[in-house]
C-alpha cells in the first residue's frame, strides 16, 4: 500500500468467504463474503461493527454459479473500487482467505 500518509488516499481489505449454518437445525446454509479492513488499527480491525459484508450466497447455488457472481462482483464492484475509488480514496483488496472447497470453487478448479 505504500508509506503512510495524511490524508489518507487508500484502503487495504481482506476478504473472507465461508459457509455457514444459516438456523441451528442445519437446514440450510449460507456463505457470507466479508471484508475486514486493515486500515484500521489492530485492536478494532477484527471487531464485528468493522467488518463489511459484501455478498451473500445461498450454499444450494451450484459451483459454476457462485463463480459467475463472484466474477460479475469482481468485474463491476471491486475494480470500480480499485481504479476509481469512493471520492478518491481507493480501495485494495491483499487477498482472500477461504478452505480448500471454496477456493476450488471460485477458482473454477472443480469436477462437475
């Protein structure tokens, strides 16, 4: 991200997707994509009220679709995010953070 600087011109994010168990009879399960931001200090970075969410999967949606909306936010969210940024503080994603399922998944690296 470079040095420091005031004010500030940038964002660094994480993100994070997983499943999880959408009610406690596991009937049904949702993956949520988050985004934690690392420009905020340490001590808060983590805490829920800063975490963004930034989309919502049904876990029923097959492999092959939860790519394409992945790809379609990618394409027309995050490089708008990038490129252009919100009142020109721009916006970087590091990386992303999932299990070996959900990055075979979204990678497109999976049997059909």
């Amino acid at each position: 991200m470079g040095p420091c600087n005031y004010p500030n011109d940038r964002i660094g994010l994480v993100s994070c997707g997983d499943g999880i168990p959408a009610f406690a009879a596991g009937t049904h399960s949702l993956k949520p994509w988050m985004h934690k931001n690392m420009s905020l200090p340490p001590a808060i970075r983590s805490k829920l009220k800063y975490m963004l969410l930034w989309m919502l999967f049904q876990e029923q949606i097959k492999p092959l679709g939860q790519k394409k909306y992945f790809d379609f936010a990618v394409d027309y969210e995050l490089n708008e995010l990038y490129h252009k940024g919100i009142d020109g503080v721009k916006v970087k994603i590091f990386t992303t953070s999932m299990d070996t399922k959900d990055r075979e998944e979204i990678s497109g690296n999976y049997n059909t």
